[in-house]
C-alpha cells in the first residue's frame, strides 16, 4: 500500500502527528492527532479526527501528514497495525 515506514513510539508526543490504534472490548478504531505546533502555522488549533475503524484512519493520517509534510509517528499498545500498511519500526536510541 504504500512505502513508508512508521515508527512506533508508547506515547503520543505533544509536538507531533500521531496515529493511535487501539482496542475497547471487541472494538478496534484508530484516532488521529497532530497539535498546530507540530505544523509550523499550517494548522490554526489542534486537530483530532475521532474515533474511525483502523483502516480509515491510517489513510487519513496518511493524508493529513503528507498535506502537512510532517513525520507521522504510531501508538499501537494492542498490536493493531496492519503489515500491509508499511514496517513498523521503534527508534531503539530513544529506550
């Protein structure tokens, strides 16, 4: 889908788009955040898209960081990501 690669942090920075996939019960959805800081001006506030099935909001954060052309970083406590999306990686200087 597409070739990209993700990295894959435990907890949404404040100063970056982040995707986060998670599970409630038997629901699985993904949300999608990027405060206007991590924009450089672009965006006037915050932003969050709300609760969307994983597969849509993958693509949405998708969208969004290439419109923005700023990094897209990935919370997935429950394992929710999707080979197809692309490696998932972890930035092992940062542990």
């Amino acid at each position: 889908m597409t070739g990209n690669r993700f990295e894959q942090v435990d907890e949404p920075p404040g100063d970056a788009m982040t995707l986060v996939l998670t599970r409630d019960g038997d629901r699985n959805f993904g949300v999608v955040n990027c405060p206007a800081s991590a924009t450089g001006g672009q965006l006037p506030k915050n932003f969050s898209s709300g609760e969307l099935p994983p597969k849509e909001a993958f693509r949405a954060a998708i969208r969004l960081a290439n419109e923005l052309k700023v990094p897209l970083l990935v919370v997935d406590p429950d394992g929710l990501w999707q080979t197809e999306w692309g490696p998932l990686y972890r930035d092992v200087a940062d542990e």
